[in-house]
C-alpha cells in the first residue's frame, strides 16, 4: 500500500485511494463534494496550542516535530485516530490531506 500527502485543494486524482483529511479545521473554500473524503481524522491533527505555536516556521520544525510525536503517544484521542490511520496505510492506497499552504 502506498501513502502520499497533499493539499486537499489540488484536484483529485484516480491514483488517490482512500482519501483522509488529516486537519483539525475543515479547509475554507472547500465543499464536501469537492473534497470527496473517505476519512476525516481530525483527532491525529496536532493540538491547536502546538499548531499555533509552530505556525509553520521552518526553524521549530525539528522541535515540533518531536512535540507532536510525543502528543501521538500520550494523548488518548490522537493515539486512537493515529492508530486508526495506521490501520488504514495497511489495507488502502492512502492519500494523506492538509490545508496550509507549506507541508
């Protein structure tokens, strides 16, 4: 199975397989007809204090990526929609979806 990551305002593609928004906020602009989900797993986004604080500055990446490993581990509701989206990769093609403007 394979994953791939991208914006949830690019067009969808047949090569997509499960697609699952992976965002805590839906992505403005965008209807549910047009974003054609199959998931949306809010509960593995980052918490709010720790996305705002990153606010996707390329020098905290190192930190925030640690951060948020962490909080997959120790926060019950983001553990138990990460290993939901585990389960997922093992069964479909999976197309990860986000809405900032930068990964």
């Amino acid at each position: 199975m394979s994953v791939q990551i991208k914006r949830i305002y690019d067009d969808v593609a047949e090569n997509d397989g499960k697609r699952i928004l992976v965002d805590r906020i839906w992505p403005r602009g965008v209807s549910k007809e047009r974003a054609q989900l199959d998931e949306w797993l809010k509960g593995v986004a980052p918490i709010t204090k720790l996305r705002q604080w990153f606010n996707h500055d390329p020098k905290k990446f190192a930190e925030f990526k640690r951060k948020y490993e962490k909080e997959l581990k120790e926060n019950e509701v983001q553990s138990h929609a990460y290993s939901e989206l585990k389960e997922l990769t093992l069964k479909y093609d999976v197309t990860l979806l986000y809405a900032a403007k930068e990964i």
